[in-house]
C-alpha cells in the first residue's frame, strides 16, 4: 500500500468522482451471489477480497454462447465492493491464458480495487497449468475446439463483461456509468479485440504491450531460426552484459543524455558486427553466428513479395528479459530438432520459443507433430506470402488491429490509451509504433488522432513492467478523466521504486510522437529535469532495419 498512496499522493492518480451514492454493501455470502440468479451463470464462491477496499470476490463459471461457435464456459472471478463509485474494469489476461488471473498495468489493477470499481476477471474460456499451453485448442480426438477457441479469441472476455455488468446491477440496482477495460500482452489484445468487434462494452479501453495481431509469431521464429543455425549462434546469458554495454556506448547518447535510458531506439546505429571476437571467443564478444541472430533480431520480417509482416525489436535491455523470453537460460539440446530445448516445446525453452511453437502447432496446423521449422521463413527475413496468408485465414479472429474497425469505435466517441515499453522481449515495440502511424496516416494528422488515441512509450520499460527505467503509472486514472471529464492525458509520470518501496526515479510519459526530453541542467532522476517535446522517430540503422521505412500496412 505505501506504493499506491505515493501514486495517489504524486498526481499519477485522480482522486476519484464517485457517481452516485455509496451503494449498499453486498451480503457476501454463497447463498446471496447464488440468489443474484443470473442465467447461464454458476457461482461456486464468494468471499471477502483478501486486498483493497472492502470487496466481496464472487467466483464461478458462465456459459459461453453466441453464433460463431459452439457453447463454451469461462471462468470468472468479479469483486463487488462494499462502496461502489459506479465504474467497471475488466483486467485483462496474459499469454495463453488459461488461469483466471490479471495481466494489466499493475497500479491501474490496485487503483481500482482501492477507489470502489466493480471489476471481472476470465481465464478466457479453457484450463491450463501454463500460459504457454495451446492444446486447448484441440480436442482429444484431434479435431478443433471451436469453443475454446472462439472464447479464447473475443468470446469470453465479451461474455464475462456482461456477466459482470449484470452482476453489479443485480447486486446495486444499477448498471455501470462507465466502463473500462485495461490489459497488457494478451490483456492489450483483449482491449483492441474489444474495440474492434464488441465496441458498446467498454467507454475506453487500455492496450498495453499488445498482442495484437498473432501472426508476431511468424517473426519470432524468424530469430529462432536464426539463433539456431548452429550450436555457436545462440545468444545465452553469460554474452548478454557485453551486447547490453555495447548498444549504451552507441545509443544512450542519441536523444542528448547519458543515462542508462534509450528514449529513441529506432535513431540508434548499433551494429552487431562490431561485437565480433577478433581473437580467442570469450563473453566480451560475439561469434559470427551469434551477430548474425542479433542482426536478425532487429530486422522486419517481410513477405517474400515484400509486405511488412513484423517490425524487428529494439536493442533495449539485454541484461534483463531477453533471456527469458528469447535467447533462452540454457543451451538448446539440439540445434537441429523440431523441439530444440525437447520437452514438447515448454520449459526450459525461451517463452517466446514456446508461445509462437504451440500457436502454429494448435491454432494454425492443428497438428501437435507440426515442426514450426518447416514454415519456409529463410534466415534473411523473408516469408512466402502463401504461409503468411494461411497464418492470418486461421487466427484472424483473434486479432485487434483492424485498423478500420479501430477507426470506427473511436469515430463513435470512445477513447484507447496504448503503452509500450521500449525494452519489451516478447512484443515489439516498434508495431505499436507502426499500428499509431497507420491510425495518423489514416485520420489525416496527429492532432486529429490524439482527440481519440493516445500512445505513451516507456523508456527502459520491459514488457509489460520491470527493466532498468521507470515503470509505474497509472494508465486507468488518466482514462478515467478523458472520458468523464474531457481531459487528455498530455503526459503520465512514471516512477520507478526499489524493492524496499523507495522511489528512485520519475519521469514523464509523452504522447507520442513526442517524447521526453532532458533540460540540460537538472537530475535526470527526476521528472520535473525532462519536459516531453514532438520528436517523432528517428532514423538509424536501427529503425531502417526494423522496417520503419517499409511503405503500406502490415499483414494482419
């Protein structure tokens, strides 16, 4: 709790406008939320929330139904609290889901469990021990699971939003004033699937770190490929602290500081090549192959007609997430096997080795045997359009960024809030970024966009939290006051704490394009040394070969 207060004390959070009355406390019983008696509804438990304001935790199953799929059946998890501010949040989910538990801004998820929001979790229709775990996908016999898949996709988080609103009208009285929904990874496509296809659920949606389109696996196979082409390519731990020392020497100056922050990545001329061993190979440098993957880590994958597929990554924060979900803790067993680090895939292998496996597997071949290194994607970043186009025909369903249903629920009045770390190892920054620029290229100009959509990049920031820059803020607050009280969030401040509570830092989050800028003179710890000025991209060899410059729209 000392976090929060310092965020609700520091201007990250408004203090909140409750919209009625206080609403009467729930009788959190089995036998009330039982007798709440909504259809296709099974309540299993309810009990005090153990965290935040007074709550009642209502747990159970609702059938998922609708006439895209068979029926189905999510989990939930809703919390009613004693004190309600007439708000709903749904949180979103991470990775594959499968476990009834929250992947969204953290602060945003203790902001409202403290300010009296009803809100709903969904381990998104199907059961799983591991986020990784796409078998949900198929039944027994081999065939697909359509229900699981529809509820994994857009059903399930749709139908526990109604779920949840019914709930909170059955339990108060009253239906939501407002409602929000807000998610990172899975979560952040949760909130673009929710735009796009269910736009009367949510008045704002939060979309962090995005998951948004699924064919992003098709070019994290482009750099397992590459890392594994031979037994020395692979990029394990122990040469992570040179790559990280190397790409500050180049780049940690760029935007006009050296401080341990990369604001602009894409102005970054980092070349790998440089980190190759000259003499005897030790951790300070890097073997030919080993260059080459990171060289093929930082570039797009394209058609082989030369459509934009995936943007390559940022070369921002080597020395924390990039082993765990890219280059991998340990040594693959073999190079050349369909299932490198064995295990069916799982762990110890990389987390994105993992997730894009299983995907293709499950979800696009259907067939567990499937080796994913059969897909024909060749070293260099190529990617026949055949593949590309049978990715999207199997799993479009499941993504957020239609750009013209994107355009019409923002056309309708709602507001979306993006937020993307610029060290993110799991997503690319670099397609939150390009999906923006298509939305401004669309709506004719920033300033036109911003009235609508506002994307805040986090210098420093992992995927989703965590890394060496500041990485908490309060994304629903400043929701909350553009959609009831018109005001646009012009920048976020962003803390960083150590693990003692202690704030070491703070710095503000610019709309983009702009970004932060150092005055020259102060702390750079602080936020009030740095001022957010339009700055859009730059261009170094680093964004060149992130296909920042590849005209048309990606592949969906």
């Amino acid at each position: 709790m000392k976090r929060m207060r310092l965020l609700l004390r520091g201007g990250l959070a408004v203090s909140p406008v409750f919209l009625a009355s206080a609403a009467t406390a729930f009788d959190c019983t089995l036998e009330s939320a039982r007798g709440l008696g909504l259809p296709g509804v099974t309540v299993t438990a309810a009990a005090p929330a153990e965290s935040g304001a007074p709550a009642c935790l209502v747990s159970g199953t609702a059938v998922t139904s609708d006439d895209t799929a068979p029926d189905g059946e999510a989990r939930f998890e809703i919390r009613l609290p004693d004190d309600w501010n007439g708000r709903f949040a749904l949180f979103g989910n991470g990775g594959l889901a499968g476990r009834v538990r929250a992947s969204a801004n953290a602060v945003d998820v203790e902001y409202a469990n403290d300010t009296g929001y009803v809100t709903a979790m969904t381990d998104l229709g199907h059961v799983a021990e591991s986020s990784v775990d796409a078998r949900f996908a198929l039944n027994s016999d081999g065939t697909p699971n359509e229900a699981a898949v529809a509820d994994y996709y857009y059903r399930a988080s749709h139908v526990i939003t109604e779920t949840a609103k019914a709930m909170a009208e059955a339990a108060y009285g009253r239906a939501p004033d407002h409602s929000y929904l807000t998610g990172c990874s899975t979560g952040g496509r949760m909130a673009q699937v929710a735009a796009t296809r269910y736009p009367d659920d949510f008045d704002g949606v939060i979309s962090g770190a995005p998951f948004m389109d699924i064919s992003s696996m098709l070019k994290i196979q482009h750099f397992q490929i590459n890392q594994l082409l031979s037994p020395d390519a692979q990029l394990l731990p122990a040469k992570l602290p040179a790559i990280e020392a190397a790409v500050l020497a180049s780049c940690d100056a760029v935007d006009g500081v050296t401080d341990g922050l990369i604001q602009d990545p894409a102005a970054c001329s980092f070349e790998p090549e440089t980190l190759v061993c000259t003499g005897a190979e030790d951790d300070s440098c890097l073997t030919g192959a080993q260059a080459k993957a990171l060289r093929a880590y930082f570039t797009a994958l394209h058609t082989d007609d030369g459509q934009l597929v995936y943007p390559g990554y940022a070369p921002v924060l080597f020395d924390s997430g990039f082993s765990l979900f890219q280059g991998g803790k340990e040594p693959a067993l073999d190079v050349n096997a369909a299932e490198p680090w064995g295990n069916d895939g799982f762990d110890p292998a990389p987390i994105e080795w993992s997730f894009s496996d299983h995907i293709v597997q499950y979800l696009v071949k259907q067939d567990p045997t499937y080796n994913v290194r059969e897909l024909g994607i060749s070293p260099d970043g190529t990617v026949p359009r055949a593949v590309v186009d049978e990715f999207v025909a199997m799993t479009e369903a499941g993504n957020g960024s239609d750009l013209t249903a994107t355009q019409a629920f923002l056309d309708s009045g709602k507001k979306m809030i993006l937020y993307h770390g610029w060290g993110d190892h799991a997503l690319s920054p670099f397609r939150t970024t390009r999906f923006v620029d298509d939305l401004i290229r669309r709506e004719g100009s920033e300033e036109a966009l911003s009235e609508k959509a506002r994307l805040f990049m986090v210098p420093g920031m992992g995927h989703c939290r965590g890394g060496a820059g500041p990485d908490t803020f309060n994304t629903l607050a400043a929701m909350e006051a553009w959609v009831e009280e018109g005001r646009a969030p012009d920048m976020l401040t962003a803390r960083k704490f150590d693990d003692e509570g202690v704030e070491t830092r703070a710095m503000p989050l610019c709309a983009y394009p702009a970004r932060a800028v150092y005055d020259g003179t102060g702390d750079v710890n602080l936020a009030e040394s740095w001022s957010c000025q339009n700055a859009p991209l730059g261009i170094g060899s680093v964004g060149i070969s992130a296909g920042l410059l590849t005209g048309g729209e990606p592949t969906q």
